[in-house]
C-alpha cells in the first residue's frame, strides 16, 4: 500500500497545472488559437494538510503507467457519476427531509389534536362546574332569603310573645284582685250574716271567737272548709268502690254458671 499527501500550497489566486490532453487537439471550430499544444489549464486545488488519501500500490502503480488521454477519460467519467451522485443524494436528503418533516408534522398535529380533547374536555367539565357554582349560588340565594324570612318571624314571635307575656301578667293580676274581691265579699257577707244573727238573737256576741269565716257546719260538727272537702273526696271514693264491690259480685255468678 502506499500512501499519497497532498499538501496544502500557501496563497491566493490560480496556479496553472499543464495536463497534456491529447483529446483536445490544438484549435477550435471558432478559429480562436486554442490552449498551447497538448496543454489544458485547471484551477488551483485546494486540500488539507490534514487529509490523507490511502491507496493500493498497485492503484499507483496503474495510475503512473495510465495514458494521459485515459486519465482525463476516467475524470470526466467520474465528474458525471459525482455529479450524479450527489443529485440523487440531493433528491434523497430533501426527501428524507420531507418525509421526516411530514412525520414530525403528524406527531405535532397528533400532539394538537389531543390537546384540543383536553381542552374540551376541560370546556365540558368548565360547565359542569359554572352549572354546578349557578345552582350553589342560587341555594345560597334561597338560604339567605329563608334565613332573612325566618330572623322576620322570629323577631315577630318574640313581639308576639312579648305581647302575650304582658297579657298574662295583666290577667293574673286580675284574677289576684278578682279572688282577693271574692274573699273579701265572702268576709263581708259572713260578717253581714253575724250582724244580722245578732239582731233577730240578742243573746248571740258576734265577737266571739268561735265564729270563723272559714269553717262550715258538716252532720252536726263545725269543721274547717278544707276538712269538708276532704270529707267529700272521701266520700266519693267510698262510693266508687261499693260500686266497683257490687260490678264484681255480679260477674262472678254469671262466671259460675
């Protein structure tokens, strides 16, 4: 294998290399004097020192045995096919660029539309909440207004309450000086019945302190108003269970039988 450098050569403009090309011949169909004979000027090339280009013995070996009118052959050969080549790699890297673009366009378009699903996902639910605030507000507007209704009432109970509250203070005050008239007209009407017993019996002294306005005369005994009417209780009672008494003993035979 052997090994070929081509240097980098300093400075600016065209250094002219003769290449013989025998392919081109000495003139042109214009009549214009063609390039000196057997020579062809090219362009400068520039490479990196830095680059290096490894080839097979034998390929330089053929190289420097190559006929010139071959060689210059062989680099238009390979100018059309580099020429052809990198507009096929041209086509395939805007290809490449187009389908890779177009992919990217579909994951960005899938990324838009899930996020136009959120988003009205989150516009239904939105409204399934403004509904939901509108009718919390609208219970808060009814609590307030039956809380309002309900302090209205309260307060007129209470008034009422108030007015009712006097009313039963002034009855009972009422019903106070009505039994403190009635026992004063009981007072009197005894004291009234003493006088007179007194007038139609002279011997009877109305200042004696066995008249007393609450104490009656009961079978011949003169007793406390209370004790009458626990003695009418009991009577009663007495009553009520003969009656009971007799109920049972009719039961009994009609059992018997």
């Amino acid at each position: 294998m052997s090994k070929v450098e081509l240097p980098l050569r300093p400075g600016k403009g065209k250094d002219v290399k003769k290449v013989r090309a025998t392919l081109l011949g000495t003139g042109s169909a214009s009549g214009e004097k063609g390039p000196e004979a057997g020579l062809i000027e090219l362009p400068e090339i520039s490479v990196r020192k830095d680059i290096s280009i490894t080839l097979p013995e034998t390929i330089v070996n053929s190289i420097d045995n190559m006929d010139a009118e071959h060689i210059v052959r062989t680099m238009v050969e390979f100018g059309s096919k580099t020429l052809v080549l990198s507009r096929c790699v041209g086509s395939l890297y805007r290809r490449e660029v187009k389908e890779g673009g177009q992919e990217k366009v579909e994951e960005l378009q899938g990324k838009v539309d899930k996020l136009e699903e959120e988003n009205a996902a989150l516009e239904k639910a939105k409204e399934g909440w403004e509904a939901e605030r509108k009718r919390l507000a609208t219970w808060r507007v009814r609590c307030l207004d039956l809380k309002e209704k309900l302090n209205k009432r309260i307060r007129e109970l209470e008034e009422d309450y108030d007015d009712l509250k006097d009313k039963y203070d002034g009855a009972v005050g009422e019903l106070d000086d009505l039994k403190n008239s009635i026992i004063q007209e009981h007072i009197n009407g005894f004291e009234k019945g003493l006088r007179q017993a007194a007038f139609f019996h002279q011997d009877v002294d109305v200042t004696d302190s066995r008249f007393d306005v609450n104490k009656d005369v009961v079978d011949g005994k003169l007793v406390w108003e209370d004790e009458e009417s626990g003695n009418e209780e009991a009577y009663e009672k007495a009553v009520e269970d003969e009656k009971k008494a007799g109920d049972a003993e009719e039961v009994a035979p009609d059992a018997a039988e």
